[in-house]
C-alpha cells in the first residue's frame, strides 16, 4: 500500500473506531496492511482495485477461546 494510503486508513480507524488503533505497513507486501491496537494484531486491510474503483477490505479473525 501506498504511504498515503496508510496514512488515510490509520486516521479513518482512529477517529471511526478507537483512537489506539494503528495500521501498519507489511513487510514484504504491497496489496494490504496490518491494523493493531497497542501491540496486539486485530486483523488485515486488503487493497482491492478493480474496473478503476478503489477500495479496502478489513478482515478480522475471531477464535472461539476469545469468545
């Protein structure tokens, strides 16, 4: 994801969600970026461009010990 991109997403998750919620780039990938609180991992944001629209996707794991 783009510097830009990352910048817009951590300050759309701050303000919409939580303001300790951080998204970080990922090493080695360029399509998606990692979205935390703290230091604990929440989930992943993919890039999706298709037919000329952009948009993001926010996937969350939910395991059944955390329930």
């Amino acid at each position: 994801m783009k510097p830009d991109e990352l910048k817009k997403l951590d300050a759309y998750f701050k303000k919409t969600f939580n303001p300790n919620m951080a998204v970080r780039a990922r090493p080695k990938k360029d399509d998606s970026a990692e979205v935390y609180i703290g230091e604990e991992f929440l989930g992943v944001i993919f890039r999706d461009e298709e037919d000329g629209d952009l948009s993001f996707n926010f996937s969350m794991a939910i395991l059944e010990i955390d329930l």
